[in-house]
C-alpha cells in the first residue's frame, strides 16, 4: 500500500430477482463521460476501478492505495483522504458510487447517502442497484451472466467461452457487413430480418467461416439476392444486390 498526503490529488427484457427481492434488469451502459466513484484504495477498489477505468472516467478516494492502483494514476484519478473525516463532497458528479473500505459501516453511510442523493451504488456486500455481472468479451460479441451462485456463474462463463468459437466472432462480421446492404436494397425490415435469420441457419456459411471469410460472405449475398428476387416477384422495383463496392 502507498500512503498519499491529505487532499493530494492525481492524474460495461427480462428482469431478474436479486437476494433483496428487487427486480434487477439487465442493460448495457455507455459509462462515457459519466463518473464512477470509488470510495478505498485496497484490492477491491483496485479490482473495481480496473474495470470501470475501460469504460468511463474513474475516481478513487482512499488514505492510501495499492501499488497497482498507483501504476494506474494516468488512467484515473486519485484523491488521498481520510474518509473517516467526511465524504460527502466526494460524490458531487457521481453517476455511480462504490463503497469499498475495510469499514463495513462507512460503505453503509456512504451508500445511504448515495442513494438519499439518487446515484446509483454498486455494492461490494450484497447486492446495490448496480450489479456487475460475469462477461464473456470475444470480437464484437459481449455476454453478461449474472446468477445467485458465484460458482454457478463461473460454470457458465466458462461453458460459454469454450462455445463461442472464432466462427462466431466471424460470423458478427460478416452480418455487420451486410446489414448496410440489406437496408439500402431489401426496403421491409422484416423482410430484411427473414434474410438475416437464413444467413445464421445455412450451415455452409458457418462452415465456410472457418475456411474462408470471402466465400462464405458470397453465399450470404445469395441469400439476400434471393429475397430481392422475392420482392420482383411481388412486384416491387428491382434494386441489385449483385454489385459489390
């Protein structure tokens, strides 16, 4: 741990129950530009700040903190205080707060005065209204499990993890490529969704993805191409897909 003077400062439905009984619905939030504070600098402040600093702007306020949580300081944002003395400033601008002392009863008094305020809490004892889940982050693919049973969890990510193969991650691409396509020349979201959901049902294309992304994004178009001629057939103008940019 490394001790910093007082006041010195340094540079990511269906709903769920929690333990509380509270409906808890999953989301995924855009942390950019909105503050998460973090009230002590031992290894769970370290391990929460780690994660929040990826997402959006990070302050930890603590008598001392971590070595790691020193190595960090161009990432957050560091305030040494005595807590014990008052915290009520430090959470001025506070999207999210984190109790995270060694004091079980001043994460109480600082979550009740956070909630009194209306700022969401993420608590490190029990269940607040923000809950981290358990993630699984492959490519543009991002999985939350969030259970009753820490262990149970840990089973499923890593369950999960051994399922999400490369083909997946491979797979998100190519619907990303397409997607713009299928807008400017399958008109019907609908219609657009029914193509979409044969892409992710023709097994040659998952087989292809593993062999050749180019060949397997050929075959995609086929299916795209054969909803337009759907579309002729109902008399809609034709728009050719065919061409390629």
């Amino acid at each position: 741990m490394r001790a910093v003077s007082e006041g010195s400062l340094m540079a990511g439905p269906t709903e769920s129950k929690s333990r509380s009984g509270r409906s808890l619905i999953p989301l995924f939030l855009d942390l950019e530009g909105k503050l998460v504070v973090i009230f002590g600098g031992g290894k769970v402040g370290e391990r929460k700040a780690r994660l929040f600093s990826d997402y959006g702007p990070v302050r930890v306020v603590s008598r001392d903190f971590t070595d790691d949580l020193w190595a960090m300081r161009e990432k957050l944002e560091l305030v040494a205080s005595d807590l014990t003395l008052g915290f009520e400033k430090y959470l001025e601008e506070a999207f999210i707060v984190i109790p995270a002392t060694s004091d079980s009863e001043l994460n109480r008094a600082i979550e009740e005065e956070a909630t009194r305020r209306g700022i969401l809490v993420n608590r490190v004892e029990g269940t607040g209204n923000v809950v981290v889940p358990s993630r699984i982050r492959k490519g543009s693919i991002t999985i939350a499990i969030s259970t009753e049973n820490p262990g149970l969890t840990k089973y499923l990510r890593l369950r999960l993890e051994k399922e999400l193969t490369e083909n997946y991650q491979e797979m998100a691409r190519l619907l990303t490529q397409i997607r713009p396509e299928l807008r400017e020349f399958i008109p019907r979201q609908e219609d657009r969704a029914r193509v979409i959901w044969s892409i992710l049902e023709d097994e040659e294309i998952w087989r292809q993805l593993g062999a050749s992304y180019e060949k397997a994004y050929m075959r995609a178009r086929l299916h795209a191409c054969q909803d337009e001629r759907d579309s002729l057939d109902a008399g809609d103008a034709p728009q050719s897909l065919h061409r390629r940019d």
